[in-house]
C-alpha cells in the first residue's frame, strides 16, 4: 500500500516520460497548487484576471475556478436565478490559460465545464452553454509563450451592464511592451446573443 502513493501522484503530474524530456512538461500536484494559491491573491477578487501562462491541462485554473465559484455562491445577488448564469460566465471570464499542447488546452477545457456544471443544475440554457464555450475558446488557448508570443491574441471581457459583454482583442506583443492597442472591438451584446467571432 505504500508503494501505491507514489504512482498515483507520479501519473498526476507527468503523462508521458517523452512529453518530460521534450517538453519539461510536469504537472503542479493539487497540494502544491492549493498551497501556492493560499500564498496569493488570486481568488480573493473573484473578478480579477488571472492567467497562467504554461496552464497544462488546468490545474491551477480550475482551483481557481472552483474557489471563485465558492465565494459567487456567498451572494445573494450574484447567485439568484436570474443572475446565475450570467455571473458564472463573469467569473469565467476572467480566467486565462495557454499550453504548447493541444490535448492539455481541451482537457483543461474538459475539466472547468465539469467545475461549472457541478455549480449550475443540470438544466442550463443553450445560450449559456454556447457563450461558455466561447470564452473558453478565446481564454484557453494553444501557443508557445516562450518562442511564439507574436502569434497569441487575448480577448478582454468587460460587463457594461447586466447581462451584457463588451470584447475587446490585444495582441500579447503590444500587451509586452505597455501599448493598449485594440486590434479588434465587438458590439456590445448579451450572452444569450454572444457566438463566436460575432
């Protein structure tokens, strides 16, 4: 039984020796990732931006999720029918993630729709289901933040009102350098409206 532990923390942090030695792709074990985020402000404004630049497959976003998600169910307001959905995309909203591989991007895609819908009842709209997805497709991205910083692009949310986003596309080149320079701004619209590239 003691020679069990080891292995199951080992299969948590690395998928493969090859993706070590290719990559130097090591996962944050959940103790180091709890530890790390108790250090931190990162949940303590659940509205703040986060991002993390090498997320793998999503440990330490969806424990950020999960606790943002904890401290949006403290109130009242936020967490009424009526305003559920929306503030849950809020929240969402504001996480960023970016890995080299492909496969870490759609399970960390996998497992922070499992975080959302252990928060929501199973009956959630389509339109809250197609604006969750795009999010995660402009804050959860492929790219190289080492060589290919040129060829990555973040999508700022913003909520004028309730019930509504405002998008606004950077380049993370100008971002590096301090220049706010827009590179593409959607209309104003509701997340029952919101689809992709529109």
């Amino acid at each position: 039984m003691s020679t069990e532990a080891p292995k199951e923390r080992k299969s948590k942090q690395i998928k493969s020796k090859s993706r070590v030695r290719n990559r130097g792709e090591v996962f944050t074990s959940e103790r180091e990732v709890n530890n790390i985020l108790a250090l931190t402000q990162a949940t303590s404004n659940r509205y703040w931006r986060f991002l993390e630049p090498a997320c793998g497959d999503g440990n330490f976003l969806e424990a950020i999720l999960r606790q943002r998600l904890d401290h949006l169910k403290q109130d009242r307001i936020e967490w009424h029918t009526k305003n559920r959905e929306f503030s849950v995309l809020k929240v969402l909203s504001t996480i960023y993630g970016v890995d080299i591989a492909e496969d870490n991007i759609a399970e960390c895609k996998k497992r922070l729709r499992g975080v959302i819908f252990d928060y929501l009842p199973k009956k959630t709209s389509k339109e809250f289901l197609l604006a969750m997805e795009e999010i995660m497709d402009t804050n959860l991205i492929v790219g190289d933040m080492l060589n290919g910083t040129d060829k990555i692009f973040f999508t700022e949310y913003s909520t004028p009102a309730k019930g509504l986003f405002k998008r606004r596309v950077y380049a993370l080149t100008d971002m590096e350098l301090g220049i706010e320079s827009v590179i593409k701004e959607y209309p104003t619209v509701s997340y029952k409206e919101m689809t992709h590239g529109e």
